[in-house]
C-alpha cells in the first residue's frame, strides 16, 4: 500500500471555516488529500486554507448557506469545475440553539433542522452522482451522542442529529454496492468555538464533566484523526454505523 493511498483524493467539508471542521480539513490534508472547504465565513475559511497548506496539502473556499437548495446546485458546479471530482464528503455544518420547546419559533427550528439535517441530505444528491463508479467513497455525517442521549433544552438539536443517524444508516446500504463507505461520528463534548460558553461557565462545566468519565473535554485534533481513519482504505469495511467519541458519556 503506498504511504498516501489518499493522496489527492478530493474531499468536500462543510462547515469547514473552524471547529471540528477545520481539524478534519487538517487531518485529511495532512494525508495529501484535496480540500474544498465549504462555509460562510470567508475569511475563518481562508484562515483554514492556510493551515491546510501549512499540513501539506491545498483548499479551494467555497462560499455558500448549505441551507439554500440553489446555492448547493452552485457551489457543487463550482466545486467539480475546480477538481473535477469528489472522493469524500464530510457532512459537518450544525448549529444548536438551546431553549426549551415552547420557546421555539418555528423558524428557529427549521433553521437547526435545515443546517444539521437537510444540508447532508443536499449534499449528498450534488456530489453522490460523482462519486459512483469509482470503487471508492466516503461520506462521514457528523451526527452527536445526542443521537443517542440527551439534555433538556435541545429538542430541536436532538431531533436533527437522531434523524441523521437514521439517514447515515439507510444511505450506507444504499451506496454499499458502489463500496461508498457512510458512517458517522458522534462527538460528545469538544473544546470548540461554539462550546465556549459552556466551557466558561462554571455551572454548566461542572454539569458536563460529571457526566466524562474520562473528565476533560475532547480535542478537536482527536476528531480529525478519527475522520481520515475512515476515510482511509483499511477502514474499506466500516459502514452503516456511528462512532461514538464522547469520553465514556454513552457507556454509562
């Protein structure tokens, strides 16, 4: 096996201007893969682009609301017109707004549903099409351990990500003849931007360690790694299923 066996494949990350996403654009890159980087925060992209030069690799920035069904038609377009295929394909974008159910607007809930559910669902039909016929793929959709569990004031968030399980589990048989790997990843919780708050607030760190047995919060880079695992010939017979990286949450 060569010592890159994903040297330039093409990968498509969404949600890819920091976070989780940044890190898997890192480790990916770092195995010589491609990267187009999908957000809409420029400049946080052009940010990531950098470092995933820096690991050896280069990322196109493609600007556009994964929400917006015209805006996917033409951010795919501009993508295989910039590489011309896609190997892999990594369903990261989400949001979480935090409230209890009656305090929802139904706006505030398609727009969680729309960014964490609808948007692999958008992805997936621009770029599976362009990924058949090659006797590899990969799609990873970031899914959550409250796929599995919950917390109180996440209705809307829960709902999502236990719909993109299910998603993950019925693409994953559809695409098998093709030997197009779907899986998942559930992180628990991870020291990233969006967690911040909860990181700061006393409270609510003490809430979430309790719950860690290993008792520290995840890192990004560990994330990455297990993404370009996936993506990796040896894990060829993974599929249909969710890697929970949760520090233990789950197991108990």
């Amino acid at each position: 096996m060569s010592q890159q066996p994903l040297a330039n494949k093409v990968a498509v990350i969404t949600g890819g201007s920091r976070g989780l996403g940044r890190a898997m654009a890192i480790s990916l890159a770092a195995k010589g893969v491609q990267i187009a980087l999908v957000a809409r925060d420029v400049a946080a992209m052009e940010e990531t682009a950098r470092l995933v030069a820096e690991a050896g690799s280069t990322a196109h920035c493609f600007a556009a609301d994964v929400t917006d069904e015209t805006q996917v038609a033409a951010m795919a377009e501009a993508i295989l017109l910039a590489f011309g295929t896609v190997d892999i394909l990594v369903n990261n974008a989400g949001i979480n707004i935090r409230k209890n159910v009656h305090e929802f607007t139904l706006a505030e809930w398609n727009a969680v549903i729309g960014t964490n559910l609808s948007s692999a669902f958008l992805l997936c039909r621009a770029f599976v099409p362009h990924m058949k016929g090659k006797g590899y793929g990969r799609i990873i959709n970031m899914t959550s351990i409250m796929s599995h569990v919950s917390l109180g004031g996440r209705t809307a968030y829960s709902s999502s990500k236990a719909a993109l399980l299910g998603f993950t589990k019925s693409l994953a048989l559809e695409l098998a003849s093709e030997a197009i790997t779907v899986n998942g990843i559930s992180p628990g919780p991870f020291a990233t931007e969006m967690n911040v708050p909860l990181m700061n607030n006393p409270e609510t760190n003490a809430m979430f360690m309790s719950k860690i047995p290993l008792g520290r919060w995840g890192k990004v880079e560990e994330i990455g790694e297990l993404c370009a695992y996936l993506c990796s010939p040896d894990a060829g017979f993974i599929t249909g299923t969710d890697i929970l990286i949760d520090g233990g949450w789950c197991a108990q």
